[in-house]
C-alpha cells in the first residue's frame, strides 16, 4: 500500500492537501449564508422621510411626547456574496449574526420578487395594526381612518408597534397621559387583527439597534426573551409580551411607577 511505503510526517503532509485546497477555495467561493447587523430604528409617533409614519382621520388626536421606536435588522442582500471570511469574523461578533440565506430570503425568489413579498407583508402588517388598534379601543374602521407608511421597510415585524402608536394617537395611557410615559421605548412583534403578540427573529440585534438610538426599555415577543436577554446591553429592560392588551398594560404599569404589575424576561 502506498501509505506504508512514505514517512508519517510524509503521509499527513499528502492527507492535508485537498484540505488545505478545499479551505483555500471556501476562502473566495460565496456560500449560503446571510449576514445581518442592528439596523435603523423608526419613531412611529414622529415622521419617516418628510411623512407621518401614522396618520387618522375620522377621529381627534392627541399630542404625543415620547418616543415609540420600532427597530430593524439589515442583512445582505440575496445576491450578495457571502465567503468564508466574512462568515468567520461575524461569528465572533456580537453586533452580528450569521444566517442560512434560505432563513431570511425565499429559496429561488428573484430581489425583485423578494422586496416585493417583504412589502405584502409590510402591508398585511399595517391592516392588522389598525384593525387591532381598533378593536382595542372599541373603535369603528368605518368611522375611523388610518393611514401608515414607513418607507424602506419591508416585513411584518413593526405590526405590534404601529398597534401601539395608534392607540397613544387616540387614547394616550387613557387617563389623558400618554403611553410612553415620555420615555422612548422600543420593541418588535408581529400582530394580528385580534391583538396577538407574535415572534419575529432577530432580537438580540435589535435590542442593540434600540440600545443606540436612545432607548432603555424594550417590548419582545414572549417567546423571544431568551433569544432578546442573551445580547441585551446592560441596563435595558426587557418586557415579555403575548397580546396588545399586554403591552399597553405594563406601559401603564411602568408610567405609574407600579414595578409588581411589569413583566420581565
């Protein structure tokens, strides 16, 4: 046999080559992953690009202060080029994360056919928001008209926060103060037309985007707060929720002072 004809250290050597090949070529072949960062946060109560993020007709609204910050990631594109070396130094990162490029982008779809998926759910989002919004307040959609725009954003995460800004544009903490508190507070979650909190991925970055534009308290889906306490700066409140109900709840709560009756992850 060949092997026992070489030295040892002659061996390894003729073993190690397609590996170090292999390696080399890894280094500069793309591979399917997606690379994602905290991206910019939106203060649905204030404006995005000259617009109100929200806008009512039908009904009186209030002056807001405070700030209700819905939060992004951003991720490589789907055509972009992701090699060995880029995964490697976003592993050992904690402002980043590495994701099989199938998690974040439908396998097979164009840009195009993505971005134009990633708005229908932007806009799915926005109806049920109002809709929970809404019924929250025991209000009519025929009565009452709203109107939500955030430019560049794509997805369904911003549902429970566009809930939120809603319900201080009308109703404030309804006792004529407002949700916030005047605090800036942050947070993700999907939301249906009935009100239910749901997962949106990510969080861990997110709280760090949040973090840097100013706000220490942070509204997570439930069933993300392992997920959300795991990169979480120091000092950050987390506060776990299920349902609209439950998030205005322990805003309330945290405005009057009552720690007892605000979750915690």
């Amino acid at each position: 046999m060949l092997l026992s004809r070489i030295s040892r250290p002659r061996a390894l050597a003729v073993c190690a080559l397609p590996v170090v090949a292999l390696l080399a070529v890894a280094g500069f072949a793309p591979l399917p992953f997606a690379l994602a960062q905290p991206g910019p946060t939106t203060d649905v109560l204030g404006d995005s690009k000259g617009k109100p993020v929200i806008e009512i007709s039908g009904a009186p609204t209030r002056d807001t202060t405070g700030k209700l910050r819905m939060v992004t990631i951003v991720a490589t594109g789907p055509d972009a080029d992701v090699s060995l070396g880029d995964v490697v130094d976003s592993w050992f990162r904690t402002d980043r994360a590495v994701m099989p490029r199938d998690a974040v982008y439908p396998s097979g779809d164009s840009t195009k056919e993505i971005e134009q998926h990633n708005l229908g759910e932007m806009k799915k989002s926005q109806d049920s928001a109002t809709e929970a919004a809404l019924g929250f307040l025991g209000k009519s959609p025929g009565e009452v008209k709203v109107n939500l725009q955030l430019a560049d954003v794509g997805g369904p995460s911003a549902g429970l926060f566009f809930s939120l800004g809603i319900v201080d544009k009308l109703d404030g903490n309804g006792s004529g103060g407002d949700l916030t508190g005047g605090r800036s507070i942050a947070g993700t979650g999907t939301i249906t037309s009935g009100g239910k909190v749901g997962a949106v991925g990510g969080v861990s970055l997110k709280t760090q985007a949040a973090w840097r534009d100013g706000a220490k308290v942070f509204l997570v889906p439930r069933a993300e707060c392992g997920d959300a306490k795991a990169e979480a700066p120091k000092g950050m409140r987390l506060i776990p929720v299920t349902t609209l109900q439950g998030a205005v709840s322990a805003l309330t709560a945290l405005d009057k002072g009552d720690g007892s009756k605000v979750p915690g992850c």
